[in-house]
C-alpha cells in the first residue's frame, strides 16, 4: 500500500511538476494513438456502414474476416509490420521501423476491425425499412447512409472507444515495431514495463495513473457526445 | 387536373404479371383510393411510381412530367413522397428531431455552414424548428416533441410518418396502409389528420385495406385485381359495382 500511495503522490508530482520526459512519454502516446485512431475512424466507419447497407457476393465471408480482425492479438500485428518494415521486407526502404511512424501504423491496423466491425453492427442492426422511406422522403444515396449513422451513433460511438481502448492501452505492437527508445518511441505503456523491471514501481505506478486518467477523460468525452442529441 | 397519370402501366417478374396495361389518373386536390384484395398489384404501383422497381412497359408522368424510370429520391424531390405500410422512425430521436431529419433532406444548408455553425446557419436552423412544430402542431403531436419517438403509442407514431412525410413538402402523398392495424379509435383520427392534410392542398393516393376508411375519405377509388383494373368510380359507384363485390367474396374479402 505504501508503494500504490507513493506512486500516486509520485504521478501528481510528475505530472504538475513539468517533469519534461514524462509529458514527452504522454504526448508521444496521444500523438500516436490519437493518429492511429483518427485513421482507423476515417476508414472503419464508412466502411463498416456500407458493408452493413450493401449486399454483394462474398459478404459473409468479409463480416466473418471483420469479426475475426477484431481480435487480432497486438503481437501478431507487430510482427507482421515488423517484417514489413524491416530492412529487407516490402517496404523495408520506408525507414519507419523504431519510429513513431511505424506504431502508428501498427495501432492504426489494430483499431480498424474494431471500428469498422462495431460499426458494421451497429449499423446493420437499424430498422431495414428506414433507408428506403429516407429515399422516398428525398434523400440521396449519401445522405441516406448519412442520416441512418446518425440513428446509429451510439453504437458508432461505443465503436469508437472500443478501438481507442483497444490501442492506447496496448503494448505488444508498439514494443516490437517501436522498441521503446528513450526520448523517441518510449510511449505509456512501454515505460510502464521499463520501470516495473527495473523496480521503479513508484514510476510505473505514475505512469498507470495517467495513463487511467487520460482513458477515463477521453470516454467522459465521448459519452458526452453519445448523450446528446442531434439539435 | 391530373397530377399523376398512369399509361399502360405493365410489370412482370419473370413470367408473373404483376401488372397489366394499367391506366390510372389521380386528380389535383383528391384523394384517390387504390383498393383490391390481396396480390392484386396495389404495391407494385408504389413501387413502380416511386421508382424503387423500373416498370416493364409504360409511362408515368407527374404535373406534366416524365417520371417513368427516375430514382426514388429524384421523384421525391419532385414531391412525390411515399410512406411506407409500418412506421419508419428514428427510435432514439425525439419527436421534433424525427421530423427535422426529414425537413433537412430538402434545406440547403452546406457542410462547412453547419460545422462552422455561422449566424445564417442558425437561422436557418431556427426557421427549420419552427417549421417542424409548426407541422406537429398541426398534427397534434406538438405535446410529445420532446419525447422519444420509440415512446410514442402507436397511433401517434403513425401520425408522426405522416408529420415527417409532410416535412418534405409533398404535392401527392402516396400512403402505403395508413390504418391498417389501428383500432377503431385510432383509425378515426388517421382519418381525420388525413383529411386535414388534403385541406392544405396535398394530393393524396391511399392504398388501404380497411373498406371503412376508404369509403370515407376518398372522392375515387380504383380496384385492382390480378393486375388489372376492374373498377373504377366515385365511393358509392365502386360499392355497388358487382364485379367488386365477386373480386372481394372470391377472396374471402368483403366490399364494404
């Protein structure tokens, strides 16, 4: 208990007290998984709606390989992105590999099939008689599918915490593509294993507590926006 | 004058006639009944006129129009709006925003105006709101606004199909079964809010099955059966029709 305590009052004063690494390690990770999300959400919403809205050969087979994507374990992903980018894979001549570039993109594989396959749901699961009475009231095919995400929203939101939880948190991924360098790739969670091997639990337990703190204030948020309504 | 005129009308899926050299004329300020017993074609005219299904032969024309093979939204926007036979609601919207919904598919606010929320873009926004309580009021439906549409009982959800339907600003309102399902109490309303509507200058077209409320609200009817049309006239003239009378006792049905 003594050391959960001083971990605490050890966060506070890291945080409050413009300890430099430690807000560097803070940013790094929202800059990080805040990207790699915000790519995930351009790509997996309108995605997941038009697979839920479209009907075409081959579909159950992609909502099963959704479903499957959904829970891809982070070090699979990391070793394939690893072989991608290592100097003699596909895409070797990048340079990502041990750069915030190349765990962006690992955590942007990630929290795709969960947005789009949450998405993908929520979506499905709207009243299949609400987009042609749309049509009929004059709505074009956009603003069709437009409209029937916002009566989807809530499900989309839950889609969109689902796959920032599933990456801010992680630690598999951005370890092995990101090799938690200091001062360069060394995000939350990699510190946090750094510091629990080197017995630095008072730092460890700093980091946790921001790192709970951060995921707790940006679920608030997006709870904020599920609760209120389109006026 | 006709503002919606069928010519020849015929659809066939594969090697069943749905519909057969269908003429149909559905004067400006009427209400026109479209009645028959069951598969006798009544939804493949709505589906044909609405443009969710091309028809195989024929021509459609609305206020002078050519509207044969246009999309449903385009027919639409020409005011030409159809409600389907169950409720389509937003569930998790109020009762106002339900109807705002409908209001915005027409209102020409741009995307960057509305993330930018700029002062014409509220005005707007407020002249939208005024005019969907205006049209709930109208309704009757202005003590729920506030309310969750997936609360309403289902009489007034009804009611507020036709609210959002009327957010379009329709000229011919083509309703799919209005009362079909309610009971007696909640049929008589519909009855009256429909009536109402065709006060403010909306043409309507009403496919219904219950004979009483047919007989009540429409100037003409015209009777399908296989098809094909095999009556057609004022109430009372379509009533006393014997070929009606035998399409409907063939089928169990009955003619009022």
């Amino acid at each position: 208990m003594g050391e959960f305590g001083r971990g605490i009052w050890e966060g506070l004063r890291l945080i409050f007290g413009g300890d430099a690494e430690v807000w560097r390690i803070v940013l790094l990770s929202l800059w990080v998984s805040g990207m790699a999300l915000l790519f995930s959400m351009l790509s997996g919403i309108p995605l997941g709606a038009w697979i839920a809205l479209s009907r075409f050969p081959g579909r159950r087979l992609l909502i099963a390989m959704v479903y499957t994507g959904m829970g891809l374990p982070p070090v699979v992903v990391g070793l394939f992105v690893y072989l991608m980018l290592s100097r003699s894979g596909p895409a070797g001549i990048l340079g990502w590999l041990f750069t915030p570039w190349a765990m962006m993109l690992a955590q942007a594989i990630i929290a795709f099939p969960l947005v789009m396959g949450l998405t993908l749901s929520a979506v499905k699961g709207i009243n299949p008689r609400l987009r042609p009475q749309l049509v009929s009231l004059g709505a074009t095919p956009r603003q069709a599918t437009l409209t029937l995400l916002k009566e989807a929203r809530m499900g989309v939101i839950v889609a969109v915490i689902a796959g920032m939880g599933g990456i801010i948190s992680e630690v598999g991924a951005v370890m092995m593509v990101g090799g938690n360098i200091e001062g360069h790739t060394r995000v939350m969670t990699t510190a946090i294993v750094l510091e629990t091997r080197q017995g630095q639990y008072s730092h460890a337990i700093a980091l946790s507590f921001i790192l709970l703190s951060i995921a707790f204030v940006l679920n608030l948020a997006l709870l904020r926006l599920q609760g209120r309504s389109l006026d | 004058m006709a503002l919606l005129k069928i010519k020849g009308l015929t659809k066939r899926f594969g090697g069943l006639t749905a519909l057969s050299e269908l003429n149909l004329e559905v004067v400006e300020g009427s209400i026109h009944g479209l009645i028959g017993p069951n598969g006798a074609g009544k939804t493949t005219v709505l589906n044909v006129v609405t443009g969710f299904s091309p028809p195989t032969a024929g021509i459609v024309t609305f206020h002078e129009q050519d509207i044969t093979g246009k999309r449903p939204h385009e027919v639409a926007r020409l005011g030409l709006v159809r409600t389907f036979q169950q409720a389509t609601l937003f569930h998790s919207f109020t009762v106002l925003v339900n109807v705002i919904v409908g209001c915005h598919l027409h209102s020409q606010i741009g995307f960057l105006e509305a993330l930018l929320n700029t002062p014409s873009h509220q005005r707007k926004e407020r002249a939208i709101q005024e005019k969907c309580l205006g049209i709930l009021k109208f309704l009757g439906l202005e003590g729920q606004a506030q309310e969750l549409a997936a609360n309403l009982p289902h009489g007034h959800q009804r009611a507020l199909g036709l609210a959002i339907a009327l957010a379009s600003e329709p000229r011919l309102l083509l309703l799919d079964e209005p009362v079909t399902g309610m009971n007696p109490e909640e049929t008589a309303r519909m009855m009256e809010l429909i009536q109402r509507v065709r006060q403010i200058g909306v043409t309507i077209l009403l496919v219904e099955h219950d004979m009483k409320a047919v007989m009540g609200l429409c100037d003409s009817i015209t009777v399908l059966n296989f098809g094909r049309k095999i009556a057609e006239g004022s109430p009372q003239e379509v009533r006393e029709d014997p070929v009606v009378i035998e399409a409907y006792l063939g089928t169990g049905g009955h003619a009022a």
